[in-house]
C-alpha cells in the first residue's frame, strides 16, 4: 500500500507546515534545508515515510494545484465541530487524529517535540499561521453595510428647504437630455452649446429671477443663489456664464444704477437680449482694484466719458463673455473731471453691435484655451478713446452734476470705494455654493462607487466594499460631514445677505470673503481626494471628476485670490477686535479679566485638558468652547505681535507682510467657528428624531475632526494634553465608521440628478 497522508497518521503532522512553507508557490532553499535536515533526523520516521516527505520538498517537482487544494481542504476539515489549535504542530496532531484516535499521549510526546521544534525554527507564530486556517465567519468589516436609518426625501426637504421648488424646476431643465455634460468638446462648439443652455434658462424665466418684477423678474436673491448652485451639478461652465450675464453684468446695474438704468437695461439682459460683461480685473492689478489704471475722463462740453487703456497691461483681462459673444460690459475705471482722479466708479461701455462686430476704438483678444471652463469666452478688452453717454456712468452712489461738479452722498472716498463693492459681494456668496454643488458631485460618485466597488477580503471569505476599510473612511467621511456643515453656512451667509443692513455690511463682506475661500479651498481637496479614492475609474472623463477638479481650480482665485481674501476676513476680525478694546472702560476691561481667569479655570485645569470621557469629547458646549478659545488666542496674539512690530519701529506695510501667515489662521479660526454654529443651529431645528441622530453624528465629527487637525496648536497652548488628542483621534476614527452606514443615503439627499453623476455612481458593477 502506498503511503499517503490519508493513511499514515505521522505525516499528517507535518502537513500544516508543508503547506504554509508552499502556500506562495515556492519553497526557499533555506526552507528545504530546514525540512529536509528535519526529515533525516527524525528516528520515528521509516525510510518509505522520509522518501514521500522529500518527494514533497522537490522544487523541481512541487505539489500540484490540486494537491494542495486538497491540504487546504484537510486542514480546514480538522477545525469541524470548534476544534481549536495553539500552533501548526497542535493543527497536525488535530489532522492526524481528524477521523479517529490514531495518535495516542505517547505517540504524540515522541513525535510532537521535534515537528514543533521545526515550526520555531521557520519563525512561525502559532496563533497568526493558525488564524489563516480557521473557517472564516462573517467579519465586522463584511457586515458593515449602508443603512437606510432616516428618510432620505425627508433629507432633501431639509436642505433645500423654502427654495425647494425652484431647486426642483432647475433640476428637471438639466436633467433633459439636451442638458447631459459634454465631454471632450471643441472649444468654439462649446461655448455655443453653453449660450444655447443659457437661453433655455433665460426663456425659462431663471436668467433675472432676482431683478424687480417691474424689468421682468421676481425679485427673489435667495433663489437666484439657489438656481446657480443647482446648475453647478451640470455644468460649471454653464454655471460661470449664467452668473456672467446674469448677476455680475446684470446685478452690476441693478446695484450700481438707478431707476434710468433698471429700465432701459435690466429685462434685456434678463432675456439674453443683450449679453455683457463685467470688466474689472486688469492685467497688471489683479485683485487691487483700487489701484486699478483704466480711466473714464469727463468732457463737459459734450456731456460724455471718454474711456481709455493707458498703457498696454492696464487692459481688461479674464472678462467673461467678452471673447465671442458679449455686447456691453461695465467698465470699472477711474474717473476723472478736470484733471482731477475721483477713484474708482462704473460705467457701461458697448463692445459689440447686434451682428457682434466690435466697435470703433475696441480691441478684445480671445484668453484662449484654459485648464477649465472652456465653455466660457473668457477675453481682454482695451480701450481706446471710446466715447460714451453721460448717462452710461452708474450713478447710484457717486454722479457728475449739471455743471460738470463730481457729486456723492458718501463724501469718504474710501467708504464710497468699499460701499460700491460690497453691493457685489454676491459673486463671493455665488461661487462657494458653486463650488461646493461640484464637490458634492465627487463626493456622490465616489462615496457610491466605494459603496459597490469591492476588493481584498478575509481569507476564504467574499471580498468587501471598499468603503468598509477605515483608512477610506477617514478619506471620505470628513469631506462628507464638511459639506454638510458648509451648505449650512452658506445658506446663513445668504440671508445675511438678502436682510443686510448698512452696520452689518462690513462683517458680511468679511464672511463672504473668507466663506469663499474656506469652501473652494475645501471643494480642491476635495474633488483630489475624491479622484485618487476612486482608483482609475476617478481619472475617466466619464466620471467627470476631471471636469469638476478643473473648472473649479479657478474658483480659488477668481472673485477674489483665495489668500488676499482670508487677509480681508482676518483684516475684520482684528478690526473688531480693536474696537472692542477700543471701547473698554475700566469695568469691561476687569470683566475681560474675569473671563481670562474663568478659561484658565474651567477650560485649561488638569481635568478638562486630559477629559477622555466620550461624553464630553461629543458635547457641544466643548466643541464651542475649542473653537472660540483658538479664535480669541490667534486674534489676540496678532493684535499684541503686530503692535510690537510697529512699535520696534517697522513700516506698517513691512508688519502686515510679516503677518500673513498668522492672519490667514485667524481667519481659518473665525470661520469654523461660524460654519460649527451654524451646524449646530441647523440640528436644534429638527423635529425629525432620524434626521437629528445622523446629523448630529456628522456634526461630532465635523467639530471633532477640526479639532485633530489643529491639535498640534492645542498642546502647544497647553488647552489640551496627548491623552486627551488621542482620544479624539480615536473618536474621529469610530465617527467615520458609524457615518459609512449612512454614507451613501446622506449623498443621495443631495438629490442630484442621474446625468449629472459620473457613470460609476449609477451603474452596477459586477462582482466576483
């Protein structure tokens, strides 16, 4: 009878360690050499068993697929019934004595020493060699599945919330299929495909959804905002033109004109009758629009402006809508009466006529191809000498007088300056929820492909989504909670906005520059972060997160550079500041001494700063109280460091560019500590006991989250110690584990429409 490991029991033994010496196809030489040193030496094996043994070392001849098929499915039979094994030797004696007893005490305490012996000597560890064998269950991370623990329409009401409607008859246009996005277009056909979509819209009724009803709209701001943010699931290009004609040419009349202008213009441009532009930036002063050289000279006798490029870089540049298709455009410049310069006011200047021939004494050149956005005629504009009518100056807050006198109700230049902008500080409410409709695209696509795509498993056990393992979570799962946060913001900046009044207007503008930033910065590192977790797929136009990381790259610069705008948040925040202390009698100035020491007591005492207790780490009185302490410190160790620098005798422009750095945490600082009240708000309101448990939760970890990333500033300060850090970091880890279940339902409730999506998101993939 030939001899087997099914019928000798003493060569089953050594079966566990033959096939985990064989289980990745090839046996070392020093592995061979172990076994077959072992194999000689081994007095209780007969000459026929040692020779069958080595015939299973033989690289030459290695054991067969089946073959080893067949051990895996030996070893796999020996745990049956919940046998346990310590070690490769306890799984053998298990093996050998699988079908009945065939080894007894002596036997095994004759064999057993030398088989064990070999298995320290492979550096084997029992308990991880044996976890590969065992039968393999349903793991926590197989089972970790979405849930539908929350009514998702009841989500989506909850977000659009009083502009629902006219969010849902936006999402039905583009969700024709005549509104699916273009990939790989040509430039030119592109740009008119984008001009065809406007005048769908306009023909709708949405292109002057905000202007009086008197010129043909509705007078409703707020959802003009909410129109471009739901475009921004189509088509960003779209998006930018829309918000070209639509609110900056034409909200640059209703805000900088008066009633003259309201009439004659606003209903055309709301038809797309007269497109236009709006032609501030300039080549060479970018967001220094103050500083900006284009003039407007008047000329009494004739009662007109004559507007001019004076040197070549003073051009217009960037201007949307001015390559191809624009046929007016508000012209920022200087003006001028007599030689002298009144800053900086807006006039409208034709560019084209109707047959979209350009005027005399009009040069605009095309910007040519971009990164993105090439639906839009981006173009540069230079003017030479172009005359226009009195009547064209926007003269809502500064005029020239019947006897050529410059004439305004704001006698402070500067105050005039900033009044007139801070009326357009609606493009800096515009663009971050933009931006932030084009992440949550990303964000759908890729939280719902990671919720299908599966890969890597237990061993024997079924592959599991990828949005199962934590290290994708932690990618995920905090964009996830930040768009959230921010939609709320956002939608509180809005009102702000809508209900300004003239004391409110600074801290507005303020907001708005630094929730412009914060969102389209945040949107950026999103859309990457979104590609690479979508593997190869992220990088195929059909799942348009290309389309989407590049036109909203711009968004950081455009309305404002990113990094000159948190400088103005953080320029107000300190302003602030200065009028407090500025105020302070003697009795505010003990309270704020009293307040010193109450931090110190309460939030920087032994027990708060180690607190590990999850409780505390999810109450929202600590997250409040974080996040405003990092806000006060920053901004008062700027007002202190600054003062100094000035003091130790430095320019006072030397000092602010020494303080960059400190002032964009500032801002960074006042603005999470707006965007988390604000989410906090937003979940007091809630009626709904589903809806608050899951937003809750994404609220701890939008809040606890912020916290990590800015630990290393919290020990510094000694507000926290690393035990306290640590379990935060743990607690974000758990947070975004719980948040997966509900991952690809809190997706869905931004409602964004089938075609908008990219086509992992709506497509099955089939599975092993």
């Amino acid at each position: 009878m030939d001899i087997t490991f099914n019928n000798d029991p003493k060569l089953a033994l050594l079966l566990p360690i033959l096939y985990h010496a064989w289980q990745d196809n090839e046996l070392s030489t020093n592995e061979y050499k172990a076994i077959a040193n072992f194999i000689n030496n081994q007095d209780w094996l007969t000459k026929a068993e040692k020779e069958f043994l080595k015939s299973k070392i033989n690289a030459d001849v290695p054991p067969s697929r089946s073959e080893l098929f067949q051990w895996r499915e030996k070893i796999e039979t020996a745990f049956a019934g919940g046998a346990k094994a310590a070690s490769l030797t306890d799984l053998g004696i298990l093996i050998a004595n699988a079908e009945r007893p065939a080894l007894n005490e002596e036997d095994i305490k004759n064999y057993a020493p030398g088989v064990a012996q070999l298995e320290q000597q492979f550096g084997i560890i029992g308990s991880e060699a044996i976890a590969d064998y065992r039968p393999k269950g349903k793991t926590l991370t197989q089972q970790h599945n979405t849930q539908n623990s929350f009514d998702i329409a009841e989500m989506t009401a909850f977000l659009d919330g009083d502009n629902a409607n006219i969010i849902n008859k936006v999402k039905s246009i583009i969700s024709r299929e005549e509104f699916n996005p273009v990939v790989d277009p040509d430039v030119t056909a592109f740009r008119e495909k984008v001009l065809d979509w406007c005048k769908v819209l306009a023909k709708e009724g949405l292109g002057g959804y905000a202007y009086p009803k008197a010129q043909g709209g509705q007078g409703d701001m707020e959802a003009y905002f909410a129109i471009m943010e739901t475009l921004s699931y189509q088509d960003l290009s779209l998006v930018i033109k829309f918000g070209v004609q639509f609110g900056l040419w034409g909200m640059s009349i209703l805000f900088l004109g008066t009633e003259k202008h309201h009439k004659k213009y606003l209903e055309q441009i709301g038809s797309l009758e007269l497109p236009g532009c709006f032609a501030m930036t300039e080549t060479h002063h970018g967001s220094n629009v103050k500083g900006i050289h284009t003039t407007a000279t008047y000329n009494h006798a004739t009662r007109s402006f004559i507007v001019n490029t004076p040197e070549k870089y003073d051009r217009k540049e960037y201007i949307g809508n001015a390559a191809t298709h624009g046929e007016a455009a508000t012209v920022f410049a200087k003006l001028v009466i007599d030689g002298k310069d009144y800053g900086v006011n807006a006039f409208i200047v034709p560019i084209r006529n109707i047959e979209k021939q350009v005027l005399p004494g009009i040069t605009i050149e095309d910007c040519g191809h971009k990164m993105g956005l090439n639906g839009v005629d981006n173009g540069i504009i230079y003017f030479d000498n172009v005359e226009i009518p009195y009547e064209n100056m926007l003269d809502k807050f500064a005029s020239v007088s019947e006897d050529g006198a410059f004439e305004s109700s704001i006698p402070s230049d500067n105050r005039r300056f900033f009044t007139m902008l801070g009326t357009l500080v609606g493009g800096r409410i515009g663009i971050p929820r933009s931006a932030l409709a084009a992440g949550k695209t990303g964000l759908a696509t890729a939280i719902k492909y990671s919720d299908k795509r599966r890969q890597f498993g237990p061993e024997g056990g079924n592959e599991v989504p990828i949005l199962n393992y934590r290290m994708h979570q932690k990618r995920l799962m905090p964009y996830l909670s930040n768009a959230y946060a921010l939609t709320f913001a956002l939608q509180y900046l809005t009102k702000r906005f809508i209900n300004r009044s003239e004391d409110d207007m600074q801290e507005i503008e303020a907001l708005a520059a630094g929730l412009k930033s914060y969102t389209t910065w945040n949107v950026r590192d999103m859309l990457q972060e979104c590609r690479e977790a979508c593997g190869g797929k992220g990088y195929l136009s059909e799942n348009r997160i290309d389309d989407l990381k590049n036109d909203t790259e711009i968004y950081t610069t455009f309305e404002g550079d990113n990094t000159v705008l948190m400088q103005l948040t953080a320029k107000n925040r300190l302003g602030e500041y200065r009028k407090e202390f500025g105020e302070m009698n003697v009795s505010t100035i003990f309270n704020y001494v009293v307040e010193q020491a109450k931090t110190g007591i309460t939030e920087k005492n032994p027990f708060a700063t180690r607190n590990t207790d999850e409780t505390h780490l999810k109450d929202p009185a600590f997250h409040l109280q974080a996040f405003k302490y990092r806000e006060r410190e920053l901004t008062a160790s700027a007002a202190r460091r600054f003062k100094k620098l000035v003091d130790d005798g430095l320019d006072g422009f030397d000092a602010a560019n020494i303080m960059h750095p400190h002032m964009l945490q500032i801002s960074e600082a006042y603005l999470e500590r707006i965007i988390l009240e604000q989410f906090h708000a937003k979940i007091n309101g809630l009626t709904d006991p589903a809806l608050s448990e899951v937003l809750t939760r994404l609220y701890s970890l939008f809040a606890l989250n912020k916290i990590d990333e800015h630990k290393a500033w919290y020990l510094e300060q000694g507000y926290m110690e690393g035990v306290k850090t640590k379990a935060i970091r743990k607690l974000v880890s758990q947070l975004c584990w719980e948040t997966r279940q509900d991952a690809v339902p809190l997706v869905d409730a931004f409602n964004i429409p089938k075609n908008c999506l990219g086509a992992i998101a709506t497509t099955k993939i089939a599975q092993a």
